[in-house]
C-alpha cells in the first residue's frame, strides 16, 4: 500500500543520485540542502561544485564523507547512476562550492571515521 509507513521509509531510502564522470574525474550531484541535514556541509571542499541548489561533490573526499553520512542516518548506502560524459564535463564550469576553509585529508577522515563509529 503506498501510503504504508515502511513503504515511505523505503522510497525515502532508494532516493538515486547521479555520479557525473568525465575523462579525469567524477562528481556525485546531491541537494545542497541534504549536506546540512547531514552536517556535514563545514566539511565540503573547494575542490566541489554548486550551481542552484545542487552540490557535485568531488569523488575522492567530498563523495566519500556524503556517502559515510547518509549512510550513518539512514541506514544504507545512497543509490546512484553513474553519467559519463566525453571531454571535459560542463560541471567544471560551475562555481567552486563556498568552503569557508579548506579541511585537511586527516580531518576529513576522522570525520567519516565518526560517521562510521555512529558518533
């Protein structure tokens, strides 16, 4: 039944995202506003994109951290479908996301390993 509270939990969970490839990197596209319920948009690099209100979340780092924090509140791993493009992605052409200072790789780590700890 749709209206089913454990079938509204379900779909909230399978929400899908998409992971943008180009020839020499990869970015998950996320709703700026999810890093803030997440807490974690202080810990976003300069090295991400924002255009409107979506976040292309560098897939090293910036990806990673989002990935350990959803999965941190919701239980599972976020779904996504991965684009590719030829050349070079337009993404590189949006604004580099606001970081309001660059966390260092160390930071970032201890930061998922948090998440992973239910910290």
């Amino acid at each position: 039944m749709l209206g089913s509270p454990a079938l509204t939990t379900t779909l909230k969970q399978m929400r899908q995202f998409a992971f943008h490839h180009d020839s020499g990197h990869g970015w998950l596209q996320v709703p700026e506003r999810l890093l803030k319920e997440l807490g974690i948009e202080h810990f976003i690099s300069r090295f991400s994109y924002k255009k409107d209100d979506q976040v292309w979340l560098e897939e090293d780092m910036d990806a990673s951290l989002f990935i350990e924090a959803f999965k941190s509140e919701h239980g599972v791993m976020p779904h996504w479908h991965d684009y590719r493009e030829e050349g070079e992605s337009r993404i590189r052409s949006f604004d580099a996301y606001p970081a309001n200072y660059d966390r260092d790789f160390g930071e970032v780590m201890r930061k998922i390993s948090q998440l992973r700890a239910g910290v």
